[in-house]
C-alpha cells in the first residue's frame, strides 16, 4: 500500500531525524549516505589527475569504503570543454556534476567520484584537487572496481556553505503582503496563500525546494546557440506538450514530496516514468519508487537534495529502479527497505543536454524535449515561487522576510513550451512535486528564452530501456 507524506506528525519527524541530523550537528557527514557539502569549480578540476585503481572483478553491490590494493594507475587530462586524454593519446570525455564530482568516460570504462571535503553543513572545507574513493565499471555495467584521484597541481581549499542554525519547530508563515504586492503588481502571474504549507516548518520548505545539497551559488550560463541549432528548432510547432500529444498523455500523476528535499529523485523518476509511455505507447505506465534511490543509492543525497545526473542517469544504469510498491513513499531517509526480488528498469545512456555541464541552451532542450520526451531541469527558487497560482511565473524581486533562506536549486519535470496568445511570452511547463493542488494542477509555466532562473542551463536526459 502506498504511503504519502500527510500530516503534521511526520514532517515532524522529517525535522528531528534528517535535518537536526544532518545539517545541524557538527562533524563530517558520512560519505556512504553521500550528504556533501562541497563546492568545487570548473577551473579546480580541469587539468591533470593520476587515479589509482583497484582490481576490476567486482559486481555493482561494490563497496568502496576501503580502497584496497591497487592494480591501475591510470593519468587522464581533463581539457576544455569535455574532452579527456589518458596518458596513450586515447579520447574520451568528462563532465563535472554540478559542484559535487565528475565523471569521467574513457577507453569503454566510466569513472564517477565526489570531490572530496571536510567538515559538515554548517562549515566545510573542498579540496577539489582530491577525490573520495569512487566506483568504475565497464560500459556492460560489469567489471567494477574502486578508484581514488589526485590532481597533479594544487587548488586553493575552499571554504563553503556555512549555514546559520534555526530552530528545527519554526513554522513556516504564508506572507499575506507579498501575495498582494505580486498581485497588484499585475505581473505575467498570480499569487496565493497556501494554508497547508503552514503545516511545514522554515526547515522543511527549504527542503522542499530543493535542500542544502542543492544550493548553487554560480549555477552555469546557457552556451550560445550556433546557427545550426537555431535553423533546427525553426520547424518545431510553436506550442507543444506532452500531456496532450494528438489527445494522448504520456506523463504521469503529480506527487507530493513532503518535506523530505527529495525533489531531484521525483524529477529524475518522473522523467523515466514518461520516456516509458512514450516508448511503448503507453502499455507501460510505472510509478517508480522514490523512496528506494533516497534510502538505497551511495549516488543519493537522501532528503537533503541532490542530482538529477547521479539518478536518471548513472543510478538507474547501475543499479536500475523499481515499482513504487517494493518500497513506498514515506519522506525518510530511514533504510534501506527495498524487496530485493522486484524487477528493475535501466537506462542505456544519459547526459546533460548539450554532451555535459554547462553546454545547455533554449534551442537544444526544445529539440530534445520533442524528439525525445521529458526531461528533468532545475532551477532557482524565490520565495516568491512558493505562492505561485497560475500564469508565466517570473521572478519579482518581493522576499518573504520571514522566512529567509539559501536559494536553492529545485528540480522538476520539463513536459512542454508554448507561447501566451495575448502578450506572446514565451514559457515552459513543468511538473512539480508539491502536489496537484499546488500551481496549475501540479505544473506551472515558466519564462522562455531568457534563462530565467537558470531554467535553461540545466537540463538533462537519459533513455531508459523498454
């Protein structure tokens, strides 16, 4: 039977055991659960790097808490913007994840691991020329091993995401002013109050839009359209959706993530849920379990937030998901509950649009989003965003005062693009996970064109296997 976050009791709960836990007490977190609060740059991981590797005979049930003897040493230059050289002239290539680690493909063997740091939530210090050990495998998703890396040259440590502790039973307040001031504004949307988001605390909103793992303080700039990407959207429809593709929806139910900051994991799922409609023509309509890659993943940031590249993507390769019943919803990190006889579903291949981190722009998620299907973006959140009625949002500048927290990075769904009939704004439609009460339904739309809230410099994908 499926359990959804309802009520005041667990989200309680949520507060006391995940963010009391783990963002408030002092001590570096644990690598397994992968709660890291590092932040490193493009410029701290291109260059050289020397990855020591262990025996290449294991399955991926790996553990690589404990490195162990090594058996490769590999050298692999990371240039500009995505190309690797080992240190034979072969080719291959790279992308950061976000802040968090980089991936590294090369010689038909796939490298991940996160940057390594020290510290906890409240004061943590990156050493972005290191790296935690991290897993390899080969492209049949065999063969694993365990790999450390270390840069050749230094970075300056970088110390980041000192957080100011709140207490943990400060309710969140709807701002009766601010919704009046977007309203009156006569903005491209409209704003309203929220009764129930009262029933969570300051804490939980800030999980709920995205949580610490996620803040991004430089997220990156759109790349330049080249004139080939321009000419191919050109003969793209000016409206599309798909919801409603010649009558037929291919995406599924909006859900409530609760307070648990696990929206990355029902972007990433959602986006999976959808490709599998559209590829069999809706004879597959599966629910995944999110609860399963927030307790179950070394990839995962737990209810804290993290990254739809290390879930659509590279957990969903390794690992694969499952039904939503072998481990049902309940916006905990908890343990791992998962019935290990239930059938999984994988992915081929995954990428950020545009080949890696920093290469997304309007034109290219406008072509992927028809060619291919959904797909999981991410962007800031306001305060504003959080009363948000209906229309084509945008940022207005108004701040809840009291309530004032990191801008994090929120992911969602991407299921359309259009174009307002009387003002001709442009806009995306999204699917959220606050639930179908919220927004338009569950979604809402989106500025067009202009990256607003880096909207466009996100964006990822994955083809999952029917």
């Amino acid at each position: 039977m499926r359990r959804e976050i309802c009520g005041r009791t667990v989200r309680r709960r949520l507060v006391d055991e995940m963010v009391l836990k783990s963002i408030f007490l002092l001590g570096c977190l644990a690598l397994a659960s992968a709660d890291i609060p590092v932040a490193c740059y493009y410029e701290d991981i291109r260059g050289t790097w020397i990855f020591q590797e262990t025996e290449r005979s294991g399955d991926s049930s790996l553990s690589c808490d404990e490195l162990g003897p090594v058996v490769h040493t590999k050298t692999f230059t990371l240039s500009f913007p995505d190309t690797v050289m080992d240190e034979l002239g072969n080719e291959g290539t790279w992308t950061m994840i976000s802040s968090q680690g980089f991936e590294v493909n090369i010689n038909g063997r796939s490298y991940f691991a996160f940057s390594y740091y020290e510290g906890d939530w409240v004061n943590s210090i990156s050493y972005c020329d290191r790296t935690f050990n991290g897993w390899s495998r080969d492209k049949t998703v065999r063969n694993w091993s365990c790999f450390k890396g270390q840069k050749n040259t230094k970075t300056v440590p970088r110390v980041t995401r000192k957080m100011t502790s709140r207490p943990p039973t400060r309710a969140f307040k709807n701002d009766l002013k601010m919704v009046e001031e977007i309203n009156a504004s006569k903005t491209s949307w409209r704003a309203k109050v929220y009764p129930r988001l009262e029933e969570y605390s300051v804490e939980e909103m800030f999980l709920r839009a995205g949580g610490p793992a996620s803040v991004l303080p430089n997220p990156p700039s759109p790349a330049p359209a080249t004139p080939q990407q321009k000419a191919r959207v050109s003969f793209l429809p000016e409206n599309f959706d798909w919801r409603d593709v010649e009558g037929v929806n291919y995406v599924s139910a909006v859900r409530d993530q609760g307070g648990c900051g696990s929206c990355y994991v029902f972007a990433s799922l959602a986006q999976l849920e959808a490709r599998l409609r559209i590829d069999t023509r809706n004879e597959r309509q599966d629910v995944f379990s999110t609860q399963d890659a927030v307790s179950c993943s070394v990839l995962s940031q737990g209810c804290l937030g993290g990254f739809n590249y290390l879930i659509a993507g590279r957990y969903a390769m390794d690992q694969g998901v499952v039904a939503e019943e072998c481990n049902p919803y309940v916006g905990l990190l908890g343990t791992c509950d998962t019935d290990g006889t239930c059938a999984r579903t994988y992915v081929s291949e995954y990428e950020y649009v545009g080949g890696y981190y920093g290469a997304c722009n309007e034109e290219l998620m406008l072509h992927a989003l028809v060619a291919e299907g959904p797909m999981a973006v991410a962007y800031m959140v306001y305060d504003d965003f959080h009363n948000y009625e209906g229309g084509i949002y945008h940022h207005t500048g108004f701040k809840n005062d009291f309530n004032p927290l990191e801008v994090t990075n929120h992911a969602v769904l991407l299921v359309g693009y259009g174009v307002d009939n009387t003002t001709g704004e442009k806009y995306w439609t999204c699917k959220n996970s606050w639930g179908a009460d919220w927004g338009e339904d569950g979604f809402f739309r989106i500025r067009r064109g202009t990256n607003e809230c880096s909207i466009e410099s996100l964006a990822f994908h994955s083809t999952v296997i029917p």
